[in-house]
C-alpha cells in the first residue's frame, strides 16, 4: 500500500505549479469549471488563494463569495489541479472569483490575516469562551493565547442575550502533521530543519517510555515518533497528556484536567505536552529508518542520498518534511527519490456561514512578528 501511494505520488506531482510563471491575478465572476480535488472554507478569495497555497496538489481555485445566491455554497473554496497547472474551462459566473496558488511567486509562508467579517461565523473548533467588550478585545484574547488561530465574537446586537458579548476561541493545526505513516522497507523520512520561531524560552518536554495512559482520548493522529506526538499535543489547544503507541504509530492525544492514571505497556510511551515555553526541536531533527510520510506530495527529485533530500527540503520553504526512497527500495523504477510534502497550517476555520450581529477574524501574531521584525 505504501509503494501505491508513493507512485500515485509521482503521478499527481507532475500537475504542481512549480516551474511556472507566478499569476496573481484574480478573476471576478469567473468559474475554473471542473478539476477539483476538494472543497475548503474561507472567508474571502484573499484566505482561500492561500489556502490553496498551502496546498500539497493545488494548482489554481474558484470561490463562491457571500453573493453567491444559487444554492448554500457561499464561502466555498474550491481546491484544484490538473496536469498542466491550468484551467481546462473558464466561464462566466456571478458570484464567484477564481484564481492561481502563489506557490511560483515569494510568499510568506505564515501569512498575516489582519482583515475582520462582520455577520460573518466561524463555526466549530472552539475551545474556549470568554466575554469581552467588543471584537478588538477578543481578537486581542485570541492573538495573546498560543493555541488560538481564529475567533467569533457575539455582538450586543444579536437575538439571543444571555450570549451577547460572548467571545469564542478556535483553534486548527499550526504545526505540518503527516496524513500517513507506514513502515517501509527502502524508505528514510524527515522534517524541514527550520524550526518555528518564537519569542517563549525553550524547555524540555516529559517522556514515559514503556507507559500507557488509558482513556480520555480526544483525537488519533499518525505520528512517526513519541518526540513528534509530544510536539501535536503541544499545539493541540485542550491535550492535556498523550500516548504514542510504536506498533501502530499513532499518537493518542487526552484530555482530563482532573486526573492521570498510569500503567506499564511495554511498546508505548506516553508524556506530557509543553505549556508556556517552546518545545526544543528534538522532534524535528530524528530521522525515520523504514518510515514513509507517503501522501501530501508537491515535488519530486531525483538524488543520491537521504541527507541531500533532507536538506534540499530545508532549503525549499514549501517543504515541511520529506521521504527519499534509497537503493533497496521495493520498486526499482521509483528509488533515489526525494518527495517533498507539505499539509496547510495556516488558520483555518471548518465551517464559515453568514450570521447577523457577529464577528470573526484571525489571531494577529503573524502581523505582530512581521512588525517587530
């Protein structure tokens, strides 16, 4: 299974935009008709182009603004490739704009997103509530709290009062997770080598080998190490301690404020996350023997050897981390291999509906280091 997705890999990469001229023109009432991969949510054509950025496979998008009035796809952002990296139809279409990933041009991979939507909701992901007395308040709630990306504020305005002022935290992903990990003979997985920066002092993390912390499970992500599933906890906004198991390769991320009980399991380690300091980089330096991170593909190239992979993915700021297929690869066409990946970390709401008499937007931590720097 892991050599398939590897050569779907390949297949797939030979529609990436890299290589091409950088387009930021964007197409008021114009349809891409067809091509899809999939559909996110954003709040403006501004938020869904870098999505599509971000994008593993993305090469170009349509977005139903707030006017589109034919059905309730309003705030959809259309993901979209094709083998070429252009449109294979282009239409006229009240109500949408359509344009280009920005991955050929120079772009900041951590983008400020200052805008606010009034009657705008940012529904789900929520972790969090607090009052506040207006909007600027709980943005500056959200911006000050590490695990916020993204707000909704109730404004006095709004029909039910016992919520009016309500400020509503949310959370998504700001670290790359890998989608899949499987064990595969002939493969070497990694991270980028450029850490996150941030103004928190380092600290070391809490580790217990051969412990299980059972129950209280919230989530299950693939992980390649206890050190990476200790970082996913860490940005994860209620993961309160975790447990990785090694036959599975799973991090089990928990929350119970109240209590930790633990056992002996050989083959498991469980630990605890990394509040208020930035956790040290150990997670993203180990190197993965036999472990492929086998989707989320935006280019391939052909190398000698793994550290080469490794670095070249340092050096390319689309990568976030990669797998190089070595001589003893299973499939003899597909080896000297280094496939970079990448996933979407920038804030990202789950669901965006219109809504009379709220408030939404993004935290500002992004603007705030642009602005120091």
């Amino acid at each position: 299974m892991g050599t398939h997705l590897i050569l779907v890999g390949l297949l797939s990469i030979c529609s990436l935009s890299f290589g091409q001229d950088c387009n930021q023109q964007l197409l008021e009432n114009v349809d891409f008709s067809g091509n899809d991969i999939t559909s996110l949510f954003s709040p403006d054509v501004e938020h869904c182009q870098q999505l599509c950025t971000q994008h593993a496979s993305c090469n170009f998008f349509t977005f139903f603004r707030a006017d589109w009035n034919k059905d309730n796809r309003n705030f959809f952002c259309l993901i979209k490739a094709s083998p070429n990296g252009q449109p294979d139809v282009q239409a006229q279409l009240q109500g949408v704009t359509s344009g280009f990933s920005l991955k050929p041009c120079s772009q900041d991979q951590e983008p400020c997103l200052p805008k606010v939507y009034q009657n705008v909701d940012f529904f789900g992901a929520d972790y969090r509530t607090l009052f506040t007395a207006d909007y600027e308040e709980c943005q500056r709630a959200c911006t000050q709290d590490p695990a916020c990306q993204f707000f909704t504020f109730v404004n006095e305005a709004f029909k039910i009062v016992e919520i009016r002022n309500k400020c509503h935290l949310k959370f998504s992903w700001p670290v790359p997770r890998t989608p899949v990990v499987d064990r595969r003979t002939g493969v070497r997985s990694g991270f980028s080598q450029i850490p996150r920066i941030s103004q928190q002092s380092v600290c070391q993390g809490k580790l217990f080998p051969n412990t299980d912390i059972p129950g209280n499970d919230i989530e299950n992500i693939p992980a390649a190490s206890a050190e990476y599933c200790q970082a996913l906890c860490s940005a994860h906004s209620v993961c309160t301690y975790f447990t990785f198991a090694s036959n599975d390769l799973k991090c089990y991320m928990k929350n119970n404020k109240d209590s930790i009980v633990t056992k002996a399991k050989d083959g498991v380690t469980s630990g605890l996350p990394a509040r208020f300091c930035q956790l040290d980089n150990a997670w993203i330096q180990v190197v993965y023997e036999n472990i492929a991170f086998p989707t989320s593909v935006i280019r391939f190239e052909l190398m000698d050897d793994a550290d080469t992979c490794q670095r070249t993915c340092t050096q390319d700021p689309y990568c976030q981390f990669y797998t190089y297929t070595n001589d003893n690869f299973t499939d003899p066409n597909s080896r000297r291999r280094c496939f970079f990946k990448r996933t979407i970390t920038m804030p990202a709401p789950p669901k965006v509906a219109k809504l009379a008499n709220v408030v939404s937007g993004f935290q500002l931590r992004n603007c705030n280091s642009k602005s120091i720097a």
